[in-house]
C-alpha cells in the first residue's frame, strides 16, 4: 500500500490558509465527492473502495488544473478504476445509469445507444489518462483500520456509562468520511487522520480520556508516537472548513 507523503498537496507542516485548492476549486471539488460518495452508495460500494475513488480523484488534481477536464467525467473513472483496485469491480453501465440518474433525476436508464457508448469509451479513455498521471500509482493506506483499532482501545478505557451515551464511535466514522470531501487523505498520514476524527469526536460530547492530565503523554500519543497537537488541529481545522462549505453549497 502506498503511504502518501507528507509533501503530497501540501503537506502536514503546511501554514493555514496555504493548503490544498483555493476556494472556488475547492468548492467544486467538494461537489464532485459528494457525487462520487452518493453514486458509490447507490453502487453498492463499500467505504473503502468509495475512499479510494475519492482519493484517485483529489491526487489526480493535484496533478492537473480543474479547467483541463471534465471533474466528473474524473470521478466517474476514478468510480471505476477504485472498483478494481479494491476488487469490488463495476460495470461501466451502472456507473453511467447511476450517474444519470444523479444529474436527471427520475430520468429512464440510458438507451444503448450511440451517446451510451461515447460515455463508456469516454471513462474507459480517462481511466488510462488518470493511470498515466497517477503514475500507476493508485493503492492507498487508509486511515480506517486504524480508526477502528484506536476505537477498540479508547473503548476500553472509558467507562461503560460514557461510552453508551455517547455517539463517539458514529460521530468519529462520520468524521473520517467526509473527510474526504476535502485533500486530507492526500495532506496527512492515515493515523494522524484517524487519531483527529476521534479527537474531535471526543470534544464535540465533551468526553474526557480518564487519567489524562496524569499520564506521561496525551492519549492520541499512544497511538501515533509521531503526531503533534499543531498536525491535529490543522486536521480539525480542515474537517471544519469542511462542514462550512457544506452549510454554503446547495
């Protein structure tokens, strides 16, 4: 599996407000996830294989300017390049009749006709430019499984009272999922992604660690040896960024 670097769009040590697009890029970017999570949904992909997509798409423009293609004509391929990668593969017709459906809604699957087929040639096409750009390299280290060992710990170390009564566990999933609406898969280690969501998670139900302020070091520390509180509150700061543009885009 690949372990983005930290130079990768920026770069964990990058300032704020220098990382990742500006804003209007941002912005659509943000809408062509929302469309590659929900057509993934409806594909009935699992979570990792709609993160990888996610993931090909934002490394992809990193690459290349938005204006040079179609972002969902990208996102449709990276749909399809992701279903191989994570051997959950798609047929191309799906991918195209849930798209449409997406854009016309209520709209009668695609005809197999001459536009049907000037679609599919269209992604199988851009699936080879996205792997030419990506330099093949398309195999990603998520921050999932370590989300869900880190889960397993902190589970135990709260009591049970607290950990009932609040939604950590669903909160911290949401978190990590959306995510990627953003190039925060591309910015930062999978841990270091993974250690946030929890820790925001945390804050948002005001649910403290027991014997934090006498343990020898945090608790995100016996998890990641290497991650800082400057690295997590950049990664808050970009899921908040996040939310925002979600309550300003229709």
């Amino acid at each position: 599996m690949e372990d983005l670097s930290q130079d990768s769009c920026g770069g964990e040590d990058a300032a704020p407000g220098a990382k990742g697009w500006p804003a209007p890029q941002a912005r659509v970017h943000f809408r062509v996830t929302r469309f590659i999570m929900e057509a993934g949904v409806k594909l009935g992909m699992q979570s990792i294989p709609i993160a990888t997509a996610c993931t090909i798409y934002h490394k992809f423009f990193c690459e290349i300017n938005v204006d040079a293609y179609d972002p969902y004509l990208v996102a449709m391929s990276s749909l399809y390049l992701a279903g191989k990668v994570e051997e959950q593969p798609l047929r191309t017709r799906d991918i195209i009749n849930v798209s449409n459906r997406y854009f016309h809604p209520g709209s009668e699957p695609l005809e197999l006709d001459s536009r049907f087929w000037v679609i599919r040639d269209s992604i199988v096409q851009c699936e080879l430019l996205v792997l030419r750009v990506l330099r093949f390299q398309v195999s990603f280290q998520h921050p999932h499984k370590y989300l869900l060992h880190y889960l397993i710990s902190l589970k135990n170390w709260l009591n049970r009272y607290s950990w009932q009564r609040t939604p950590i566990s669903v909160t911290a999933w949401a978190l990590l999922r959306d995510s990627y609406h953003g190039g925060l898969c591309l910015r930062f280690r999978a841990q270091h992604i993974a250690v946030a969501a929890l820790h925001l998670a945390l804050q948002v139900y005001g649910v403290e660690v027991p014997a934090e302020a006498e343990a020898e070091k945090p608790w995100w520390q016996v998890f990641s040896e290497d991650l800082t509180k400057p690295i997590i509150d950049n990664i808050v700061s970009d899921l908040i960024q996040i939310y925002t543009m979600d309550t300003e885009i229709p």
